[in-house]
C-alpha cells in the first residue's frame, strides 16, 4: 500500500484563489504565463488543472525567505 502524505494533495484552481485571496481566473493566469514563478499545473482529463500542495508550499515559501 502507498500512503500519500498531505503534501502530495492535488489542489484546484478555486482552492488557491481562495487561499491567496483572488480570482480563479487570476491562478489560471499566473499559470499559463509563468507569472510570479508560479508552479505549473498539471493536466489532467479534458481542461481539467491541479497544482501539487507541496510545490505551492515551496514556492510560499521561497518568497517569504526573500522578505
């Protein structure tokens, strides 16, 4: 059996613009033009897009070890 950790959850586009306090359409767009460094989505079935927990994790972190 693998056991994921909570770090390995898949996240949507709604739960991060929840999280960071702005638009879905703003997480879509960060994506798609390599905005801010932020992490590529991965693709799934059909337009479906998720982004790994631990990779925004990382590069939370990254811009909070720069302030």
């Amino acid at each position: 059996m693998i056991e994921h950790s909570n770090s390995d959850r898949l996240l949507t586009a709604d739960e991060l613009a929840e999280m960071f306090g702005v638009e879905t359409e703003d997480i879509c767009y960060w994506a798609k033009e390599g905005m801010h460094d932020f992490p590529p989505a991965l693709k799934l079935a059909g337009n479906t897009l998720r982004w790994r927990e631990s990779d925004i994790d990382r590069w939370i972190n990254e811009r909070t070890e720069s302030d």
